[in-house]
C-alpha cells in the first residue's frame, strides 16, 4: 500500500495491526508511507503524485482510493482482488495526499476506488483498507467473518 502522509498515530497502527497479522498471503500488506509536500493544491498534488508513480512498478496492479471513484462491495472487492492474484499480479492500494492526485496517475491506476462520497482522514483510510483487505481474505476462504 501506498499513501502520502506522516507515520501512523498510535490507535491507527492498534487497529491496523489487528488485521494485519491475520492476513495471509497474497493478501498480506506492507505500508510504504511517502511524505506529503510542503507545497499547496497543483503543486503539492504533482509532487506527491509524481513520488507515488516513481515508486509503482509496470507490472503493478493499482487501485487509486478517490472518492470520485466508483463503489464496489466487500465481496466484489474479494473478487478483484482475488482475479489479480490468481494472475499473479501485484496488487498496489494507492492513498494520495490531501489534494487528492494528478490525472497522470489518475490515468496509471487500473481501478479508481470511492470508500465512501464522504472524506475521510488518511490515516482512518488506511486501517478501513487494511480492514477491507482481510475481509476479502475471508470472503475468498469461504470463513464466516463477512455476512451478506
């Protein structure tokens, strides 16, 4: 997972914890946090953009988290996820800094992901995904943990 901002809060990394040591490959995650620019709007928005593309692989699967994205459930998210896996692609979650990112990696991502219409501080984004991820580990295993 990729995301601009600073280091996780205490609460946050608790949370995020929790999850993480229940997922199990291909769904196990590692959290590359790039710094946020000090710059504002267009400016701040083609920095961290252009840190978050230098540090993607061609190969990479990418989901941009942006609220202008489109809604999907918890199962077709286990779906996706589990399609790229079975392909054996690497499976990039992009979380972009405070003016969102450009249309160059905009256009990079293979799928553009709305959480919600409402916005949400980045680092409770990152425990909902981390949340969202061993929930589709379960919902591929065919565990009880999500009810529909």
């Amino acid at each position: 997972m990729l995301a601009i901002g600073k280091k996780h809060e205490p609460w946050v990394t608790e949370g995020i914890d929790r999850y993480q040591k229940r997922l199990r490959k291909p769904f196990d995650i590692d959290f590359k946090l790039l710094p946020h620019s000090s710059r504002e709007q267009d400016a701040a928005r083609n920095e961290e953009s252009a840190k978050i593309l230098s540090a993607l692989k061609p190969s990479d699967h990418v989901i941009l988290c942006d609220e202008r994205g489109s809604n999907i459930s918890s199962t077709q998210l286990a779906k996706k996820l589990q399609n790229q896996f079975t392909a054996g692609r690497q499976v990039t979650v992009v979380i972009g800094g405070a003016y969102g990112v450009n249309q160059e990696l905009t256009s990079r991502a293979d799928f553009v992901w709305s959480l919600s219409k409402l916005v949400f501080p980045h680092q409770l984004v990152r425990l909902i995904l981390t949340e969202q991820i061993y929930r589709a580990q379960e919902i591929n295993a065919g565990r009880p943990y999500h009810h529909e």
